[in-house]
C-alpha cells in the first residue's frame, strides 16, 4: 500500500500547464455516487466557470437506451484533496433531454422549498453513520468466521481491539477540511467498525450538498486502503446497532430566547406526518427502527427530552435553555439528504404549490 501511494503521489506532483481537472460527481439511481473528471483550461472562480456536461443514464439506471443522455449541472464545487491545486470536485444535478429534472434529481425539489423559505433560515445537521467492509465483504477487522466480543467498549473508544481503520477515518476527516466541507466532529459507533461523522450546521439547500460531497469523499478515500463503505442501516443482523443519519433542525425562531414554543409546534407537526416521512427516510430503515438499539419502533411517534429511544429528541440543554434544536433520529444512514431536509421544510415551514415530496421520491417508480 506505501509502494502504491508513493507511485501516486510522484504522478500527481507534475505540472499541469495551466490546466485544471474538475472532478464532476452526482448521485445515481441506487443512491450512489459516481464521477468523472474533465479538463478544463483556466482556474474556476464561480459556477459560471463550469460547462454543463453529460453522461450515459442507460449505465447508471437513469435513463433508457434509446434516448441516454443526461445532463450535467453544476450546483456546487469545492477544493480537491487528492489532485489539489486548481483542481476542484463539482457536485452537479442531474438533467433530462427535455429540459426536466431526472427523476432520482430530488435536490431541484427541495431548493424549492428551501428558497421559499428562506426567511426561516433552516439550520440542519446530520450525523452521517457507516460501516467498513474489506475487500471480501467481511466487516473490516472482524474475526474471520466469528464476532468481536458484545457491545459495549467500542463507542468513542480508544485502543487497539476497541477501534479499527482510524486511519481511514482520519484521513477523511482531513479530506473534507480541505474541501471546505462544514465536518464539525468524528467518534467511532457502538457495533465495532461503524464510525460517525457530523456535517454541520449548514443553511438550506447546502445541508444536502456537503453531505453528498462528505460522501464522496469517503468512498475516494476508503479506495487508497481497499476499504468498503456501507450506509446500509442494518449492515448486520442480530443484537449490533444499525446505523442511522440522526438529523438535527432549528430554524432562527428556535434558536432566539423562547424558541422552545417554536419547537414544540414543529413536533406536533411531525407527529401528524410520520409515515410521510418515514416513507423518505431510507429504505430498509424498518430493520433499524424496531424499538431496540437506541431507536424508537416505525410504527409509533415518541418524542421526548434526551430520549434516545424516540423518534424526536430534545436535548437536555434545550430544555434547560428554553430554545436551540431538535434531533430527528428516525432517519436512516443510506437517505437522500435532499428528501429529507426538504420534507422537514416542508412540514416544519408550509408547502409551496408545485412541490411534494412524497410525490417527488414516488415519481422514481413510476414509468
């Protein structure tokens, strides 16, 4: 693995001419990331810089064959870690031929509604679990043909036998430092080799476009050590935690000096749309939701003062203070972040005429 690195980074201290490569990657029709780079002949200064580009759909389960091409467009892009310089990775939003959003595009929704509410100013924060996999699809650094000892000692653990592939971690935890990714902690999870990272917090429509790019950033980096990484939210069966994208939302009313009553009504909201919501949270999220393991059940709507076990908590310092956030923890680890900021505008702020979400994500099975 040094020999290889070594290799690499020979190749990518040679000077470019001027020139600089944009990385674009989106999100496919599994909730996947996938890229490509792109040479381009000056440095980016704005969005205005990047062309729109394309991609083969009929390959990635977005589009058919006949008519595959879907459209690029650039909505965000940040510094890249691994070739630096210039060099830049660009999140980009996915496009029909007809001038229509593709249908797994569920970001063009969600801007919507975060613009209409702008005056709100919606904080979120998302707490982004995982877990490693080796190359053969094993937990990473498990007992070939056997299990760690029970859970207990791994959570915020330090140690050798108690945490693995910190390295890993680390290093993606300095990748989105520089990428400029708003990356505010890391701690390992309770199942050992699941691990946490929290972006945030972060205003409207860029809550689901740093955690995108956090993503990719993972996978890239997870590359360099032959490492997998699942966002399934119940990557083990049996007495193991699942894994969840515990997400945490104010909007500025919340946040002022009796901002609890604020919350309070943003509850009782939730309360009367939980399927809808539950129905964007993730799919398998009913392997995880089952009352058990820190979660509340699917079924039912709990919420209560650090409570982990409900389906909304409130913390105990906001409670004490009388304003702050709450945290959604029904959200499962493999969401779109689009749908589910955007269902929680939704519910949270008001509903604008020509946007549903629970609309927006069923158009996927549609044709």
């Amino acid at each position: 693995m040094a020999e290889k690195t070594a290799t690499l980074l020979k190749y990518l201290d040679l000077p470019q001419n001027g020139r600089v490569v944009a990385e674009y990657f989106w999100i496919d029709s599994e909730y996947n990331v996938r890229s490509k780079g792109k040479t381009l002949s000056k440095k980016v200064t704005s969005l205005d810089d990047l062309p729109e580009w394309n991609f083969d759909g009929s390959s990635t389960g977005q589009a058919p064959g006949h008519n595959s091409d879907v459209y690029l467009r650039p909505v965000a892009y940040y510094p890249d870690p691994f070739r630096r310089g210039d060099n830049i990775i660009v999140l980009a939003e996915c496009w029909n031929s007809d001038g229509t959003p593709n249908k797994f595009n569920h970001r063009h929704a969600a801007e919507k509604l975060m613009t209409a509410h702008a005056k709100e100013k919606t904080w979120f924060g998302i707490e982004q679990e995982y877990t490693l996999f080796d190359q053969f699809d094993d937990v990473y650094a498990w007992p070939k043909g056997g299990f760690p000892a029970p859970q207990g000692p791994y959570y915020c653990g330090v140690g050798t036998g108690k945490v693995s592939a910190r390295d890993v971690i680390e290093a993606h935890y300095k990748a989105c430092l520089y990428a400029g990714i708003n990356i505010s902690g890391i701690n390992a999870e309770v199942m050992p080799s699941q691990w946490e990272y929290q972006v945030g917090p972060c205003e409207g429509i860029s809550m689901g476009d740093e955690l995108w790019a956090s993503r990719y950033l993972l996978h890239r980096v997870a590359e360099e050590f032959n490492v997998k990484i699942s966002f399934h939210p119940k990557p083990l069966k049996g007495d193991w935690n699942g894994a969840g994208c515990h997400t945490n939302v104010s909007t500025e009313a919340m946040r002022q000096p009796g901002g609890m009553k604020y919350i309070d009504a943003a509850i009782e909201k939730l309360s009367l749309r939980h399927k809808e919501h539950i129905a964007l949270y993730g799919a398998d999220n009913e392997q995880r939701l089952t009352g058990k393991h820190e979660t509340a059940s699917m079924s039912t709507f709990l919420s209560g003062v650090a409570n982990r076990g409900a389906s909304i908590r409130i913390p105990r310092s906001v409670a004490k203070e009388g304003y702050g956030y709450f945290e959604d923890r029904r959200p499962a680890s493999n969401i779109d972040p689009y749908l589910v900021t955007g269902i929680m505008v939704e519910t949270i702020c008001g509903s604008i005429s020509d946007v549903d979400m629970t609309k927006e994500y069923a158009k996927e099975s549609e044709e």
